[in-house]
C-alpha cells in the first residue's frame, strides 16, 4: 500500500535552480520528447483536411457523405474541446508527466484505429478520441515545457514548440500529393496509410517521453519536496557535466504551503476575481487567433477551388506556402519575446497580421491575386500571426499561478477553438459558398478586426513576462508571505 504523503509548509529554491541553468542537452531531449508532438498535430489536421473529398469517394472503403465529413471534423474539434477541458484539470490534479503520456497514448490508440476504420460512425468516434488526446496534449505539454525550461528563454523555447505545428502540416500537405495519387496508393489504402504514419511518428514520441521527468514545480506543491530536490539535483549534475562547468549558487527561495488539489471555486475566484484583467487578456487572444487560424485554413480549399478552379488533389501543394510561413515566423520572431518583450512583440504580430489582411481582402475583392499570389499573402500573414497564436499558449501558461497552469490553458484553449474555431470555419462556409468574392473579402475584414482588438488588448491589458520568474509572474496560490506576484 502507498505511503501518505503529509502536507506541510515547506521553503524551496527550485524555481531559480531551474531557471539559472544554462542550456544543454537535457534541455534538447525535454523538447524531443514534448515538443515535437506539436508536428504530429499539423501532420494529422493537414492529411484529414487534404483527405476529405477522397473519404467520399465510392472506392475509398468508407464512402462518406460531404456531411458526414463535415460532422467529423466537428467531433475532432468537439473532441479536442473535452479533452483539454478535462485532461487539463487531471494534469493539474495528478502531475504533468502523468498526463502526457496518458494523452498521446490516448491520441496512438486511436489514430491507429481510425487507419483500420470500417464505417463511418467507427471513423466519427475515432476521430472524436483523436481529438481528444491532442487537446489534453495542450495543457499538459504547455505547462511542462514552460516549468522546464530556463525563464530567460522561455518565449523562445514556447514559440518554436507551438509553431512547430506547421511543420507539421508542411509535411502534411507534402505528403498528400503522395497520398492521394492513385498510381501510388489505390483510393481505399492511402488515407489508411495516412493514420498509420502518424501513429508511427507518436510512437517514437512516446518512447523518448518515457524518460522524461515530472515537472519539479509540482512535485513540491504537491507534497513531493523531497523528491523535487533529487530530481533538480540529478539534473544539475548533469548539466553540470554536459557543460563542463559548474552551476552558479542561488540565493532565492519560496515558501509553500503544500496541497493535494486546486478546487473548481478557486480557480473560479484566481480567473475573475484575482486576474479578471488577464482573463479578459487571454480570451482576447485566443478568440481572435482560433478564428483567424481555423476561418482561413479549413475553408482554404474551398476558396482554391471555388474563385480559381483548383481541384482539391493539389491544395496541398497552395498550402504549402501558408504552413512555411507559419513555421519560420516564431523560430525567427520568437527570440524576440524575451529580449524586446512579450507585449510589444505580441502586439506587433496581432496588430500587423489584421493589418496584411485588409490589405490582401482588399486585394482579392479587386481580383488582383492569383491562386498563387494568394497563398503568398497568406504566407506572409502568417509569418506574423502564427508568433501571436503561439504567443497566446505562452501567455496564459505565465500570468496564471502554477496551480491552476494546465487548467488555464485548457480552458482558454477551449473557449478560443469553441468560438473563434467553430464560427469562423461555419461563416467562411457559408460565404465562400455564395460565389461572391466581396463576401469572402468581408469576412477577411472581420478576421483581420478581430486579431487586431486582440493586439489592442495586449497594448491595454498585457503582463510584461520577458525573462520572469513564473513565480514573480503569477505568485503560486499555495505560497506564503514574501512571495512576489502581481494582481490584476
């Protein structure tokens, strides 16, 4: 029988222990390990977004209708929903290492399942557990990697695991030209083939995230101290030998009040009553890029096909541009969060991203784009607002305290893809199937209005957390007095 563990105050110095470290090759394993789940999820919504006319088909062994594909991607998202809403608390209540290997074993068995689908509601329910699995994967990655990693590049680190989803779909759209080439793959096996390679790609995942540790902020929270501090000293040790250099000492420390769980009437009063200005903060943003990001990128096709007769065997290859653009914007931009500062760089993304927008719905109004010069705007689009989208996972995994971290974002998370995720793919549906391109422009416009009330939102409502401390950012709920954190 388990021991029980007594919850007491302790005074802990592992926050700056682990922010003082320099970077080394445990930091490259942590990411191996947590970040590239990330590729999987661009890989997975590219691949079923380039499969869903060929699922239609009368050889391809499911034979949906445009409904039933429709319904689908319905359930992905619904899935997604539940998933982070309800993995997000597990993880805050049971620890991140838990969680993130229940999650993409959650998201294995089920994209394995969805490759050996025979008939439609099979698929529907697969994909539905699929999207569940990734959704628990926001929080319980988001919350790990930024408790992981130094706090002098933690926007850095964040920004190129979260856009490294379109890599991801980079792949994605690639390999579809593949897939779907009947002198390749016959009708009923590439999109087979498809769920298989990500199942593949999840299971070397897996095996390396095996190793990984729990996240020692939470284990001295959760009664854990002891073993929080031969964990962060094991880890010195070791970067102490990577590096060939010996740590410098740490004069901080914090006092906690240890606890068992964070209940729902607490969270409740930390977002409305504690940080109602930073809640108003992360729905902004989360709202804005969740429907700019899903408005544009499920209807992408749609537009290709409807104004410049694409067929939808080579999207993929328009998609192209859109996912590269998307990918180099927060490995180049990202550094830049932690020197110039999250709310200078977060607005300029939001800000420049709505302002490119008007200016490309414009363009298309007049008719002056071509299918090519179009996903070049998108491009450069997204170049800018795929920093600010990343930005909002590592915006809401700071300004909340430890306790409540994955709940945080999975909620947010969920309010953002429910609104912004499900209403912007609907509406673009809707216009882009009048066949009139002012329509299609006027719904750019509300895009490009609602990424730029977020960045105004960050002008007005933004925390400075550039090379803080997560403690100093949003003092842990369970810390007692003389530790640092901001109200409002």
């Amino acid at each position: 029988m388990a021991r029980k563990r007594s919850l007491t105050t302790v005074e802990t110095d592992v926050p700056a222990r682990m922010d003082r470290l320099p970077w080394a090759r445990w930091h490259w394993v942590v990411l191996a390990g947590l970040g590239t789940v990330w590729i999987l999820d661009g890989l997975e919504v590219t691949i079923v977004g380039a499969l869903a006319e060929r699922l239609t088909e009368p050889d391809s062994g499911l034979v949906l209708t445009d409904s039933q594909v429709g319904l689908a991607a319905a359930l992905y998202v619904a899935g997604a929903v539940v998933g982070s809403l309800v993995f997000g608390y597990l993880t805050d209540r049971l620890g991140r290492k838990k969680l993130f290997l229940v999650t993409l074993g959650l998201y294995l068995a089920a994209t394995t399942a969805t490759a050996f689908s025979f008939d439609v509601w099979f698929f529907v329910a697969m994909r539905f557990l699929t999207g569940a699995g990734i959704g628990g994967e926001y929080a319980a990655i988001n919350s790990a990697i930024d408790e992981l990693v130094p706090a002098r590049v933690r926007a850095t680190v964040s920004l190129a695991v979260n856009g490294s989803y379109w890599g991801g779909a980079a792949a994605g759209a690639a390999l579809t030209l593949i897939l779907l080439d009947p002198a390749v793959f016959s009708a009923d096996v590439g999109w087979r083939v498809a769920f298989g390679l990500g199942a593949v790609f999840g299971l070397v995942i897996l095996l390396v995230r095996r190793h990984l540790p729990e996240s020692p902020r939470w284990l001295y929270t959760h009664g854990r101290n002891d073993e929080a501090e031969e964990l962060v000293g094991s880890i010195e040790a070791r970067v102490e030998k990577e590096t060939g250099a010996p740590l410098e000492p740490v004069h901080e420390s914090l006092r906690v009040k240890q606890r068992k769980s964070t209940g729902f009437g607490e969270i409740a009063r930390t977002l409305l009553k504690t940080y109602p200005r930073r809640t108003l903060l992360g729905l902004a943003l989360f709202v804005g890029q969740a429907f700019l990001y899903n408005a544009v990128y499920f209807t992408f096709a749609l537009v290709l096909a409807t104004f410049f007769k694409i067929p939808s065997a080579q999207s993929g290859l328009y998609l192209l541009p859109l996912a590269v653009g998307s990918l180099i914007g927060p490995l180049v931009l990202g550094r830049f969060f932690d020197s110039i500062g999250r709310r200078t760089m977060i607005s300029v993304s939001y800000l420049g991203s709505g302002a490119l927008l008007l200016v490309t719905a414009w363009l298309f109004s007049e008719g002056v784009l071509s299918a090519w010069t179009l996903a070049l705007a998108w491009a450069v689009i997204f170049f800018f607002a795929s920093s600010g989208a990343s930005a909002a996972y590592l915006t809401v995994s700071e300004i909340f305290p430890m306790e409540i971290r994955a709940m945080c974002i999975a909620l947010f998370y969920a309010v953002g893809t429910g609104l912004g995720g499900i209403i912007g793919p609907l509406l673009f549906g809707v216009l882009v199937e009048t066949g009139d391109v002012g329509n299609v422009a006027l719904g750019y416009c509300l895009g490009a209005a609602v990424m730029i009330l977020g960045g105004v939102a960050e002008l007005v409502l933004g925390v400075e957390a550039a090379r803080r401390s997560l403690e100093d950012v949003a003092s842990p709920l369970s810390a007692q007095s003389g530790a640092v954190g901001a109200v409002g």
